[in-house]
C-alpha cells in the first residue's frame, strides 16, 4: 500500500475504485479471424484501431468507445518489469478487448496514467506463468491525490522532464547505430587493402592480392546433420541455428543428438570451422567456432566451411561480415524477401585475398578498432539502462510529491 507519510500532508490517498471510472463492461472481444474478415476491402479511413494489454493489436470496422481513457493490462502485461508500461492513454474512436482494464479519471487521466506505471504490481496480481490483475485487485490500489491544480503540474513537470531523458536515450542510441556504420567501414578498408596499407583509395586490389572463389580456397563445403535434437545425453552435442545468439554459443545448453562414428568423424566440428545459417532469420550469417569445444555436429540447416592452414579463418570470417559479401548473397534477387543461401551460392563467392601474413595483420588491425567499438558499446549499454533508471526516479519523486514546488509543500 501507498505509505502515507511519504507524501505531502495535503495529499489525499484513495482507491482507483474511487477516482476513476471503471468501464471494463464496454470490452468486447473479436478474434483476428473475424477481425480481418470484417475489415476486408474496406478503406482505412473507415476501420477504427483495436487494443489489447499492452497497445493496439489491429484494427476493426466498429467502435465502442470515443473520448480519452487509460487502458490498464488485465493480462499479458508486463507487471514485473519496472522499465515497461502496464497502462498506457488512448483517445478518439475506439475498441478494447478483455485483455486491459478501461479506465476515465475524475481527475487527470494522465497524472492517474503516469502513476499507473510507476507502482509495484507484486501485491495485486496472480497467477504464475500469465500474470493477471483481476478487477477487484485492481479496484483496491491506492493513489496519493494532490489537488487538481497540482496534478496538472506534476503531469507539465513529467512531461518536460521525460522529453529531456527521450532526447538523451536517442543521442546514445543514434551513437550505437554510427558505431555499426564505423564497423562496416573498417571492413570495407580491410578487403580493399587499405586498413594497412597508407595509400590513396584504391579501385582495384593490392599488389599480391587476387580475387578467388571461396569454392577453389576452401577444403570442404558441408551441410550438416539431419537428427531431432534431444536434451538427453544420446551424442554429441547437437549445435542448432537458435543456439547462436550475438556470435555466441551456450555450449551447456546446447542439446544433444544420435549419431553414427562415420558421420560423427566427417559432421564433427573443430577450431576454425565456419558454419552459415541457411535458412531462418538469420539466413546468410555465419559464426566462427573458436575456443573450447565439447565434441559436437552441426545441424542441417547449417553449412561448414573449412579453410586451409594458409588461410586465415578470422580473415575469412571478417569478410563474411561485410557488405562486400552481403551484396554478393542478395546480388540478383528480387524484393525485399530472405536471400537464398546454399553450400553452391556460398562456393562461387568472390573475396579477395592477400598473402598470409597480411591476412593476419589485417585481422589484427580490425580487432583492435572492433575493441574499441565493443568499450564504447558497453559504455552506451550502461548510458541505456541509467537512462530508464532515471525516467523512473522522475516518476517516484512525481508520486511522493517532490518533483514541484507548492506553497503548501
């Protein structure tokens, strides 16, 4: 409950039952099917949006309600999580579904909205996998209640505070974006010769450079294992495209697979192997294996290339990350669709190669630029999650009357 000596003595505390009207009888439900049925071939500006726990999740020919509400998740709201909304401000023409309380403040909806996201939900939901806030839970969450005027000011001052801490969280995201640019164009220098080399730009290769096919470079071209995966210790290790995350593998869990000795010898993975994800949204990626490996195959919808001694795996797999060779896989295609990707598309790609040793000052040079990157990444991860810190500390001092200034403060 709302501890009332952390408010100011002139604050009311009362129920939502109290300060708002409940209008969750108006709710229907419509289900996708009959939604789109009765949207069909009708023209945009006569459909009506539809919301749901946490925003709007279609559209609808019809509507229910018209005015400005505050819509509170019921269920499938994110209750647990102090960075997400649970209720959010709707206004015009209008239909909602069981899925979030309707709500009209006497007062201010938005001061009652801002609030809204703000408590600790803990006490008043159930349920475990699917958390929900029932009506007569919900009816009995308390609201420190300044007077009208207050509420007015206390809403201007959130809102000037949270359009200054938006204005940073783009900033540090529109640096996040420039550092992914920055990394394509080190890779851009690197197969054009330039990372380590002082020239002017260049149009064609270096001295010592030559353009082959991956095909005439690489020792094998496979695709992996067809077998269902298996939590139980059945094989080996069994590596899955879902089990590449950000260039990184779980190993532990990592599931397991049946597998004969002559397959387990020619599908087992090694240092320096490169697998390519064919197919899923990841299509056309690939990930290095590197470090400590636990005896393991590669699945079906991957495919492994394995390189020579005197060719540098990191290299190869630098250039498999930039757009010299993305614009190689989506050469051709049409739309805007997954390219498709196969053990031949992949053999008659072109990458450029110098001799050994460059290839490994080459790679030496991008991971120092690329740690760099990496620090600085890490540096905005934190900016982030401060930035949300903070949007929540605007709103506890809102709601324990310490954002403005009153006479009666």
């Amino acid at each position: 409950m709302h501890e009332k000596n952390k408010i100011p003595a002139h604050w009311e505390v009362k129920s939502i039952s109290e300060v708002c009207e409940i209008l969750d009888g108006l709710r229907r439900p419509v289900n996708s099917t009959e939604r789109m049925k009765r949207i069909n071939d009708k023209p945009e500006k006569e459909l009506y949006p539809y919301y749901g726990a946490t925003g709007q999740v279609g559209l609808i020919d019809d509507y229910i309600l018209d005015g400005e509400y505050i819509l509170l998740g019921e269920d499938g709201a994110p209750f647990l999580d102090p960075f997400k909304d649970k209720a959010y401000l709707v206004k015009g023409k209008m239909w909602i579904n069981n899925h979030a309380h309707i709500l009209k403040s006497k007062y201010s909806n938005k001061f009652l909205c801002y609030y809204l996201n703000n408590i600790n939900y803990k006490e008043f939901i159930s349920g475990t996998t699917r958390l929900k806030l029932n009506q007569s839970s919900m009816r009995e969450i308390p609201v420190p209640l300044p007077p009208l005027s207050e509420q007015h000011l206390i809403v201007e001052k959130i809102e000037e505070l949270f359009s200054e801490q938006e204005a940073g969280r783009l900033q540090l995201e529109t640096v996040k974006e420039q550092l992914k640019t920055y990394r394509q164009a080190v890779l851009s220098c690197a197969f054009e010769g330039k990372l380590t080399n002082d020239n002017a730009i260049q149009k064609q290769l270096p001295e010592g450079w030559k353009w082959v096919k991956v095909r005439d470079i690489a020792v094998d071209i496979q695709y992996g294992h067809t077998e269902t995966a298996s939590k139980k210790t059945l094989g080996p290790k069994f590596l899955r495209i879902t089990d590449i995350q950000d260039n990184r593998v779980n190993w532990d869990t990592v599931p397991y697979c049946k597998i004969s000795k002559d397959d387990f010898v020619r599908k087992k993975l090694e240092d320096g192997d490169l697998v390519f994800a064919r197919t899923g949204a990841t299509v056309g990626k690939s990930y290095l294996i590197k470090g400590d490996i636990p005896e393991s195959v590669f699945a079906s919808y991957l495919i492994r290339i394995r390189f020579p001694e005197f060719i540098s795996d990191k290299y190869v797999w630098y250039f498999f990350q930039s757009n010299i060779y993305w614009q190689q896989i989506f050469k051709g295609q049409v739309g805007t669709g997954q390219p498709n990707v196969n053990g031949k598309k992949l053999g008659e790609l072109y990458l450029p190669l110098p001799p050994f040793s460059e290839q490994q000052k080459i790679v030496k040079a991008i991971e120092s630029r690329f740690l760099e990157c990496d620090k600085l990444i890490e540096i905005i991860k934190v900016g982030l999650q401060q930035n949300e810190v903070l949007k929540q500390s605007i709103l506890k001092q809102a709601f324990e009357g310490k954002l403005v200034k009153t006479q009666t403060n």
